[in-house]
C-alpha cells in the first residue's frame, strides 16, 4: 500500500509549492470559507477539494461539493445554479481536467490585488501544475473577489427579489408575504455587519471557454440545455478594452503601475503579458511602437467595424486612438477569448 506524501514545499524560486504522491484522500484544510482566509488559503482549499481522491468520498462528489462553497455568488456555476454533479461534468472536460487531475502545483509570484469600477476588491494569483512528475508544466490564474458571506444563500435572494419585484409592480402582499420579506432583508442586514471573506470567481486556463460548458454546468443533459449554448459574460469584449485603455492611460493612479495590474489580470493565460510584472509591463510601453496606449488623448470605437465574435468564444475589438494634436489616429484590434465565462486578452496589434 502507498502511503500518502502531501508536502508544502518551498520551490527553488520561493513559490509555494504542493505536492501529491499516494492514493490516499489529500486533507481538505478548510471545509468552508472565512472572513480569516487569505486568498491563497482560499486557492489551497479549492485545489486540495478538487484532488481526485477527495472526488467521491466520502460521499458522491464531496470534493466538488466543498469546493462549490468557496465560488463567488458570481462564479458561472452559481449563476447557472449548478449542482456538484454539475460542476463535476464541467471540470471534467477535456480543456479543464488538469484542475482536478492534478498530482503537483505551485504558487508564481505574489497575489496581485485591486479595487474593480464596481469598489469590489480583487485578486489574482497565478499557478502552475501538472498531473505527474514527468508531466509538462501548465498555468491557470485564480480571479476572486471579497464579498460579504451569503447567510440567507441565493435561493433566499431570489425570493427576496421575487417579492420586491411583486411590489413594484403594485401588487398588494398577503401577511405572510409581508413577513417574510422583512425576514429576508434582516438577514441581509446581518450580512452586511460580518467582515467580508475572499471568493473564487473564476479560474482562467490556456483553453477558452467551449460551447458546451453551459451545459456541462447542468446536473442533467435536457432540452433546455442544449440551447443555452451562447456564453453571456458579465463585460463584453468592447467594456473589457475600454477598462484596460482607461486604466493604462492614467498608469500610476491610484497606485504605481496600478493601470499595469489592470492590463495583465485582463489577459489570457494564453497571452504570454499574463506572466509579466506590472513594472516589466509598463516598460514594454515605454517602447515607442506600444506608447500610444498610455499617451492617448482621444479614443473612439471602430463603428464601422462592430465588435464581432470570429468563432464561438473569441471576438476582435477595433478602437482608435491618437494623441493631442495628432491629426490621425492609430487603430489598435483586440483579439480576445472567454475563460470561465470572462471576456479576455489573447493580443493586440496597432496599424
């Protein structure tokens, strides 16, 4: 019988590094999410849950069960209403699997935070991992928020929004109506005086979303499935570029090279800036050919060229830029792709 080996390492270049050898149930750190986590600690639970000897026991999709509870409110499995077996069908797609068959991975650099147009706090860590010892290297960036915890849960807010939806229609509540929206908005009340606690989002891989990921997100295949093919994302193609050129144009506010952090959290992980520091970012726009993207005075979507998707998942972006008393203007075109239902930056070329 092999005997477990479950090690937290420091890698030579100072990562965090976790390793797994055996074929006994990894230990799962923490069950649930907390105002205590740190956003590694949040990562280190989701990987341990997703390790495929905590799959199935002790019961049927446990693993993917806890791992559930530490997904934002705005994960696409929680939009979509998953259920474990769902999540399970999902992460065991061919483009996802190494999130649940991996054997090691590590920490690469420091966890990267900031504040969305929305005041919500951000965080981005970026892994490598692999499913053996042999096996390639590959990388995934985590992308979680801090949100306040869900006491009531969302079937609680949907009802909630159910019955403050009826009254602005006009409709009168019965009694019992009444008092379970006041019940539904102290427990609201009670949320918002807890301290927040770090929540998964998503989780960015080098393969982009597929067509069937919706419904794969499904605990069962049905009718009503197979038309919900079409992704939608919280921020199209054309708001993604538009945030990432606001942010580079105003560089160093709030922080230095905040606009940098801004630029590379929205690149894919297939886009090679994903790995740059915000400080090595910010140099490469020190380059003449690449300045216009920090130096621009006026910017203007292409509307002769629509934002279009080219394929199922990917879309270009055209939008003119030019500097104050330039009398033309550079064309920037953003090619993008959707990771775990977010639009983001593959590359970009400027004509």
């Amino acid at each position: 019988i092999s005997i477990l080996s479950f090690v937290h390492a420091r890698s030579r270049s100072g990562a965090a590094r976790m390793c797994v050898t055996g074929d006994r149930a990894v230990p799962i750190t923490n069950l649930k999410p907390s105002a205590a986590l740190s956003p590694r600690e949040v990562i280190t639970s989701v990987m341990e849950s997703l390790h495929r000897s905590n799959w199935d026991r002790p019961t049927e999709c446990y693993g993917f069960e806890v791992a559930m509870r530490f997904l934002a409110p705005t994960h696409a499995a929680k939009l979509k209403k998953a259920k474990p077996t769902g999540f399970s069908r999902y992460l065991r797609q061919q483009h996802r699997i190494r999130f649940v068959k991996w054997n090691e991975y590590r920490f690469e650099g420091d966890v990267a935070r900031l504040t969305g147009d929305d005041g919500v706090e951000e965080a981005y860590q970026m892994i490598s991992l692999r499913s053996s010892p042999t096996a390639e290297w590959c990388s995934a960036r985590f992308h979680l928020v801090l949100v306040p915890p869900d006491c009531g849960g969302q079937a609680e807010l949907e009802e909630k929004r159910a019955l403050k939806k009826k009254v602005l229609a006009g409709a009168a509540l019965a009694d019992e109506e009444r008092e379970r929206l006041d019940e539904l908005k102290a427990l609201r009340k009670a949320e918002k005086a807890l301290p927040p606690q770090w929540m998964v989002e998503a989780i960015y891989s080098d393969e982009p979303d597929t067509p069937e990921d919706v419904m794969y997100l499904r605990s069962k295949s049905g009718t009503e499935a197979a038309d919900a093919v079409h992704i939608d994302a919280a921020q199209s193609p054309r708001d993604v570029v538009a945030k990432v050129m606001r942010a580079l144009r105003q560089m160093d506010e709030p922080t230095k090279h905040h606009g940098a952090v801004v630029a590379t959290q929205h690149c894919s992980p297939r886009n090679r800036a994903s790995e740059l520091s915000p400080s090595v970012f910010a140099g490469y726009l020190q380059d003449p050919w690449y300045a216009i993207l920090a130096e621009w005075d006026e910017m203007e979507f292409d509307d002769e060229e629509e934002e279009a998707e080219t394929a199922v998942g990917e879309a270009e972006v055209q939008v003119l830029v030019r500097r104050g008393g330039d009398e033309s203007f550079s064309m920037v075109s953003w090619l993008m792709s959707q990771h775990d239902e977010r639009w983001l930056i593959d590359s970009l070329n400027i004509v």
